[in-house]
C-alpha cells in the first residue's frame, strides 16, 4: 500500500551564471551577483517551472540564488535555508581546480576538501536536514542553491556517500528532478537547461 502513497519530489535549480561560475572559480561564501546572461537564463525557468505546483519553495541565502528564484517567478514564495549555501571552500575561495593543483597536485575537492573550509561530511549533514524537511512536506519541494551543494543533495537523495556527489555536474539555470521508483528514492531528472 506505501507505493500508492504520494511523496514529495524536489525539483532543484543551480542559480544563474556569476562571473567566478563563468570563470570556474569555486563560488562558495563570496556573494556574487548574476552576470547579465545569467539573469536572462534564469527568467527562461518560469517558463520550465510554471506547470508544476509547489508545497515549498527553499532558497540559498546568497544572493545568486535568491536572483535566481525572483527571476523565476518565485520570490515571493522562497523561504531562506541557510543550509541552502554553497560548500565553504575556506581558503580555496575564488581558485580554479588547476589553481589549487599548482600546490596540491592530484587535489579533489571530493577526496581532500577545501583547505580551511567545510569538510565534506559538514556539507552531507546539511543536504541531510535539507531532504528531511523536503520529505516532510505536503507536496513538491522546489530548491534554488548551488552546484556543490546540490551535487551531494542528490547522492544523498539516492542513499550514497557524499563523495559520489562527484558523479553528478550541474551547469548554471539548470533543473534536476529527485524523485521516487516505487520506494526507493531515485534521480528521474539532471541538469536539464530550459
């Protein structure tokens, strides 16, 4: 009788392009705004979004984010979840991967973290609360917030290690789809641009 029962899905959207998303620099605390093509991108998504109904709607407190689901029709309902925010890349803030390889060869930020920022498992327990709230709730969960962060969302979403969030990539104004096969929580959607 379980499988008969309506559960919540989340639909995610990684926010609009910034100058350091542009650029491939880890984004996680500086708050930057969307470059003008990213707000163009990020109105296309009500368009995207407009047929589904939503419970809730959850954002990232950064403000790429909060533009984002503004741009998309849903300003007026997006409810700031801190635990929403990107990874805290600590001292990796604002370097690109080959960056931090100049120093730190073979470095992934899956495998050995940002240095002095957010351990992996810090991230994890946030996606965790995040989903337990989702799955609380009366009907679909719409999420706006950021690429690392969504990427362990959706490992954790399906019952996997947070490392394996490496698996997943999410381009800018994207939309993903986490949702149900029978009761086993599954990715029915990723990384779909408008």
């Amino acid at each position: 009788m379980d499988d008969l029962l309506p559960r919540p899905r989340l639909v995610v959207v990684r926010h609009g392009e910034t100058e350091w998303s542009r650029a491939g620099r880890h984004t996680g605390r500086t708050d930057l705004p969307l470059t003008d093509q990213g707000e163009a991108v990020a109105r296309k998504l009500a368009d995207r979004l407009s047929a589904r109904t939503f419970a809730e709607v959850l954002t990232s407190p950064l403000q790429r984010a909060r533009r984002t689901a503004e741009l998309a029709g849903y300003g007026d309902r997006a409810v700031v979840v801190p635990d929403l925010a990107e990874w805290d890349y600590g001292d990796d803030e604002g370097r690109t991967t080959a960056e931090i390889r100049a120093q730190r060869p073979d470095w992934t930020i899956w495998r050995d973290g940002p240095a002095g920022g957010e351990r992996l498992s810090q991230v994890a327990a946030r996606a965790d609360r995040v989903i337990d709230r989702c799955l609380a709730a009366d009907g679909d969960v719409l999420v706006f917030a950021h690429g690392h962060l969504l990427d362990v969302l959706a490992a954790r979403w399906v019952g996997v290690h947070p490392e394996l969030g490496r698996i997943f990539y999410l381009d800018p104004a994207t939309v993903s789809r986490l949702g149900w096969h029978h009761q086993s929580r599954v990715i029915e959607e990723w990384n779909c641009a408008c």
